[in-house]
C-alpha cells in the first residue's frame, strides 16, 4: 500500500487500477495524443530537424580532398505533467444505504469521466486550432463535405497526404479522426456510397462505417470523436473538423506523432501510470463521511507538427 502522508489518507491501490481501466469510447485523445510515461514531473525532450529529408549536399569529393561536412538541427522542448484532480464527500449514510454497489467506486468513475472529458476538451482545441497545426485548409460554401455535388473530399484529403509528406514526414499518415458531424455527412455522401459499393458488393442496403471510410480515403484508421460537452447547449468536442495524423503509439527515437500525453510514471504519487487515487476521512472530524479524491497528472504537446494536417470547417 503507497502511503500519501501520515494521518491524511492513502493511495487506494485498487480504485486507482479502476480509475486507470475507465474509458468512454467516443473521446480520441489518447488514439490522438497517446500516453508515454514519463518518469520526471518536468523534464525536457530531444526534437530533431528534418534536414535529412530536404537538404542536398555536393557528396562528390576531389581525390585527397576532405568529405563535405553535414550539419543537422537539434532542439529541446519541454513537459510539465500538472495535476488533474476532483473529489467527492461521501457520506457515511449514504454508502451503508446505498445497494446498487459501492459509491466510492461510483465517485471513482464520475470524477475520472469529467478529468478525460476535460483533456478531450483541451486537445480537441489544440488541434483544431490552425496556429497551433499550422498545415491546414480551411473549406467554404460548395467545397464543404456538407455539398455532397460540389465538395471532393478524397481530393482533400489527398492534398493533406501530399502535404504532409512534402513537408517532412516520412512516415504515411495513418490516422483520420473527425468530428461526429462530419462524419455523419461523408457516411451519407452517395459519391462515397457508390465508390465502397463497387468494391464490396456487400454494403449495398446498410450504412456505411468508420471502416468504409477508411477504405475509401486510403488510411489505415478513421476514429470517430462524438464526445459532448455543455449541460444546457450541448455541442460536439471535436466540432465540424478533421485531422490527417501520424500516431505511434509508443515513444521512439524517430516518433514523428503529431501530439502525445505524457503522464507521470512515479509510484510514490500514481499507480504507475499518471493516475491515482486517494481516499481518507473527511477534514472536519463531525463529519460522518470520507473523501476519494481522482488525481491524474499530465500534459498533452503536439509533438511533432509535421504529422498533422487539420481541414477546418470540413462541413457547414
């Protein structure tokens, strides 16, 4: 058992591993930034430039004479894993009356739901942000995927390829993630339909899928983002938007991923993995109830902008 501090509570071994375990399947960060542990709360990171892919040198060398010398860019960028927290009071007559399960765990799962909607929230406008994915277009009026007669969303798409390529990845792009709004209307787009028919004979008669559309623009992947915030206005994290990426999902020496979470991999402060939580009596000592608390440490980087190509306002 982790101990937190004498007399204030402990680190919950078991809630921590259901906290870690929880995920809601329409939220794309960790498809889009995946975690890497890391094992310093700040700490800095090597960024390579990309004068192997783009720069010539005279490599013809005069009999006796020295070879030209190369020179390549070396960088550092930084991480700063911050704390996520929230927490509930749970009363004491609330959980001996309580008999659909334990509220501890019920509290568990609630906070975490709101911390990974939150980091959804927070890339979500990272990468929808055309200063921050600085490859991008912007579509309007009759090039919109919403005009299913005048938009060419495989050309597009295509563009983004050829761009991403151009400038630096050598890695294919592998992943194509979208709002649920867009995709609503390229699964619908009869120029699509017919396209997926023609190769498979099979479809005809039922919607088409993320794994349709996959096949249809040439990645590996389409990952659908239909998380929703706002109680009283409600509206889709990932907006009208899409995103052409390359994703590892573990680090590398040669990771060309557009973003990645790193998440702190101390066992005195998490279970390991940037998570953690703590539970103990309440801090009024009247007070019939304890505490759990979700704590969850991380920081989301676009790690390598030559890995993204963002098509904003994909449709109306």
């Amino acid at each position: 058992m982790y101990i937190v501090a004498p007399g204030t509570g402990r680190l919950d071994e078991a809630l921590t591993n259901l906290a870690v375990a929880i995920r809601n399947n329409e939220m794309i960060a960790d498809i889009l930034a995946p975690r890497v542990g890391a094992a310093r709360k700040t700490d800095k990171y090597w960024v390579f430039g990309k004068e192997w892919r783009t720069t010539q040198y005279n490599d013809k060398r005069a009999t006796g004479a020295p070879a030209e010398r190369t020179r390549f860019a070396m960088s550092t960028d930084s991480y700063s894993l911050d704390s996520h927290a929230l927490a509930s009071d749970i009363a004491a007559e609330d959980a001996a009356e309580y008999s659909l399960g334990n509220l501890a765990q019920e509290s568990v799962e609630f906070n975490t739901s709101l911390i990974l909607l939150k980091r959804e929230i927070e890339l979500a406008g990272m990468l929808t942000d055309t200063a921050q994915v600085t490859q991008n277009t912007t579509l309007t009026g009759s090039n919109q995927w919403s005009d299913f007669a005048g938009s060419k969303p495989g050309v597009d798409v295509e563009a983004g390829k050829a761009a991403l390529i151009k400038n630096g990845l050598l890695p294919l792009p592998n992943v194509l993630a979208m709002g649920y709004e867009v995709y609503q209307q390229l699964v619908n787009n009869p120029a699509i339909r017919r396209a997926v028919v023609v190769s498979d004979q099979k479809v005809v008669g039922r919607a088409l899928n993320a794994s349709d559309l996959a096949m249809y623009f040439g990645v590996p992947r389409v990952v659908v983002g239909a998380a929703v915030k706002g109680e009283t206005s409600p509206s889709f994290v990932w907006g009208k938007h899409a995103i052409l990426a390359h994703v590892e999902e573990s680090a590398s020496r040669k990771d060309a991923s557009l973003a990645k979470t790193f998440v702190w991999t101390n066992s005195e402060f998490t279970g390991g993995n940037g998570f953690a939580v703590r539970r103990g009596p309440h801090s009024d000592v009247t007070a019939v109830s304890e505490t759990v608390g979700v704590d969850f440490y991380y920081d989301q980087k676009i790690t390598a902008v030559e890995g993204g190509y963002l098509i904003k306002d994909a449709v109306a």
